[in-house]
C-alpha cells in the first residue's frame, strides 16, 4: 500500500481528519467517537490504515482523548519536538505516514509512564476478530 497523497487524502478524509492528520490539529475534548470505546482490537491510522495502537494499552486517562500506554510496536509512531502554542510538547506522528496523532506525555501508567493523548480524528479502528464494532 502506497502513502497516501494530499489530494487522495483530501478525498478521503473529512474535514476534520484532515483538519487534524495534515494540519496538526486537535480536536475537542471529550468530543471523539473513540474517546470512550472499549471494543477489542487494533486502532489504525486514518490516513494509512498503519496498526498504531492495540486496544488492551488504552486507558482512560480523563484527559478528553483516547490515551494509550504503548503503540503496537516502536516503529509505529514517530515523535518530535513541537514547540506550537507557547509550550514543548512531543508530538505523535504515524510512523509510516507522518500523520499528525496527538501528543505523548509522561504521566502515563505503568509499565511504561506514558500517556499517548490521540485525536479520535486520526484514528480508524478493525476490531478483533470475533468481535463486531
């Protein structure tokens, strides 16, 4: 599967998912369709379809996003440096697309501290098999 293009991504997404994957955006809180989604299986990215995170490391943190303690693998998401709004966070980018996911705290739970804060913009989901969404 190729990388998706702006303009195949323009086609694609709606206005808010490209608002947040292409734009940096962040949605409202508590606003998400998988904010409070506790189905079993794998959240993808939006753009690429990139497994990112597996259901069993989502937590919720009362942050007003879905938060995650773990992507499915390092190669997953990328991080850098975002100093927009006056303040130094690390961004969460697909590791495949460069898609723009939320941001990763370290307030997070065990085992691993973190608390990756992700648009349900960027977001798709395949549920488990069995499972039916």
């Amino acid at each position: 599967m190729s990388v998706p293009q702006d303009q195949d991504l323009k086609n694609k997404l709606d206005e808010e998912q490209f608002r947040v994957t292409q734009h940096k955006g962040t949605e409202a809180p508590f606003s998400g369709r998988f904010y409070q989604h506790k189905e079993a299986g794998t959240y993808t990215c939006v753009c690429c379809a990139e497994p990112l995170f597996p259901s069993q490391a989502k937590y919720d943190s009362g942050s007003g996003w879905p938060s995650f303690w773990q992507p499915v693998s390092e190669s997953a998401v990328a991080v850098e440096t975002d100093h927009s709004h006056g303040m130094v966070r690390t961004e969460v980018l697909c590791g495949r697309c460069g898609a723009h996911l939320g941001h990763v705290f370290e307030d997070g739970p065990q085992p691993t501290g973190l608390r990756y804060c992700i648009n349900s913009a960027s977001l798709d989901f395949v549920a488990a098999e069995g499972e039916g969404e």
